[in-house]
C-alpha cells in the first residue's frame, strides 16, 4: 500500500480534530462545544449520510447483484452487532455493549472512502451501488443496538418484557427514523432537487464532522481513564473483531459478487466501525453509554488498523480465494 495514502489519511483533518478535543481535555482547558449546537450536528450528520445514500442507490443501475448485495450488507449489520454484543457484555454494561456493538456492526465512511482511493490507486473497479450498501448498513446497527439494550435492560427488571414495545422503541427512535427517512427522500429526490440542497447536505458535511469530532474528542478525553481501565480487552477486540470480520466476509462476499473491488469494500465495511452515525444516534438515544469506550475503540484503534494493515490483508484473501 502507498505510504503517502497512509500518511494522507492519518492527517485527514476530521481525525486530527479528534485528537484536538482530547489533547484539550488533557491540557485542562476551557474549549467546548455548546449542548444545543451538539445535537443539532448529530442530527445533522445523521440527514445527510442518509439522504447521499438514498441518492447513490436511485442512480444505480438496477440487476440482481444490487439486491443481493444490499441484502448481503443488511444481513452483515444485523449479525455482527448481535454476536459481538454477547462478547462484550462479559466486560461492559448493557448500554457499553449496545453501544460498541451497533458501532461494529455498522460502517467508518471516512475508511470507506479510504479504500476506493486505495481502489482507484491500484486500478481496481467497483460499483457505485456499494455507496447505497454503506448507507444502508447504517440503521439496521442501530436498531438492532437500541434492542439489544432496551431488552435485556428490562428482562433484568422484570419477568416479562413486551417485545412490541421494544421493537417499536428501537423503529421509531428519532435517530433511525431520521437516518430512514432522509435515505429515502433521497432516492425519491431528483436530480435537480438534490444539486438545490447540496450545498447543505454535501458541500458543508466535513466542516460539521470537523466539529462533531472535536466534540467527541472532548467528550472521549474527560472519561478517558475509563478506557485505560479497561483498555486490554477494549483493545484486543477493536483489532481482532475487525480481523475476523474483515477476513470471514472477503470469502464470503465471492457469493454475491465475483468483482474484486466490490469484494474488498464489502470485507472493509464488514471490518470498520461507525464513528459519526453511531456516536450521533447514542448521543441522543443511549446518554448512558460511555463514549470514550466506542469511540477511541472505533476512531483510534480499528480506523488506523484498517487503513494501515486491514485493506492489504483483505484483498490478499480476496486474491487467494
């Protein structure tokens, strides 16, 4: 892999925003981002990856490898969220583990977007209905987060939990509803309709992530004791999970497709995990979960790894299979 490729995106500005915020927190000072301004970017973010998603997936020229590989990346963010939820919660709490859970069950956009340059680089084709996939892989993690929680939360206080209930908490949270809908007004959004919001949902996106990162960095470096607490297992499973799902799904992907391309962004989007829609959506639905646990595990461990070791690693597979 090209060393100027690492080194451009381990200097990618949104992720030296991060490390700001942190460094801030342990320099004791008085920066800080206002609670209103915070939650409106979270929801912000949430709109906008949503609404490109739904745009990318209407230009899409539509055959059954489309639906199959959407199928494929619903079916990918709905199981890893529930097996590593298992193994976390023999270290971390109910909220902790839902939360780390949606988070590798969902996607990095930024590794994501790491990848196709390390595609385009080394002149390997790809779909752009994998942009519609990466949208898609967003929510189901979420859901299947929120679920995980508000069950066994309520199965630790009572006999009876009523499923409906939780199901429809985990439907209808504001996050997911937004990330839903906006993923759907942009496929029904034409073109025209779409260059006329651009300049807000596109053109102003990494100055906001910029900022919600800053934020998260704050956050992440007033509990970071937390995580060195616990940091051992934290560690291990933010390098391990990321390896047997990358690995497990740059086989497993030949099924649906037999491009190469496509193979590797499904094996990285198996691999990564979420540190803007997740973070945005637990912020406001799980306060209680800690993010200087999902956080750091998914920006300062997996991203590095990935873009470092895990893209070289998953294409070999792919080239070996």
């Amino acid at each position: 892999m090209d060393l100027h490729l690492i080194i451009d995106n381990l200097t990618n500005p949104a992720l030296l925003f991060f490390f700001l915020g942190i460094f801030a927190v342990q320099f004791k000072s008085d920066l800080a981002i206002p609670e209103s301004s915070s939650k409106f970017i979270s929801f912000y973010l949430l709109l906008s990856i949503g609404f490109k998603g739904g745009q990318e997936l209407s230009h899409s020229e539509f055959d059954m490898e489309i639906v199959w590989s959407l199928l494929f990346g619903v079916l990918l963010a709905i199981v890893i969220p529930v097996y590593t939820y298992f193994i976390l919660r023999r270290k971390f709490s109910v909220e902790n583990a839902g939360a780390i859970a949606a988070a590798y069950g969902s996607v990095s956009a930024v590794t994501f977007v790491t990848t196709i340059s390390f595609l385009e680089l080394e002149q390997i084709a790809f779909n752009g209905h994998m942009v519609a996939v990466m949208a898609l892989m967003e929510a189901p993690s979420i859901m299947i987060g929120l679920l995980l929680m508000t069950y066994y939360k309520k199965s630790s206080n009572a006999d009876n939990v009523p499923i409906k209930k939780v199901l429809h908490h985990a439907l209808t949270n504001g996050s997911v509803l937004l990330i839903i809908g906006s993923l759907c007004i942009g496929f029904m959004a034409n073109d025209a309709q779409a260059e006329g919001i651009k300049p807000f949902t596109t053109d102003i996106f990494k100055g906001f992530l910029a900022v919600f990162l800053l934020d998260m960095g704050i956050t992440s470096g007033r509990k970071l004791s937390e995580f060195v607490k616990k940091g051992w297992f934290a560690l291990i499973f933010a390098i391990v999970i990321p390896i047997i799902n990358g690995s497990v799904v740059a086989i497993l992907s030949g099924i649906i497709t037999q491009s190469a391309g496509n193979r590797l962004l499904f094996a990285i989007l198996a691999a990564s995990a979420s540190y803007i829609a997740v973070p945005a959506a637990m912020k406001i639905a799980a306060p209680k979960a800690s993010p200087s646990l999902y956080i750091p595990m998914a920006l300062a461990i997996t991203f590095p790894f990935n873009i470092t070791l895990g893209i070289p690693l998953y294409l070999c597979i792919i080239n070996l299979s």
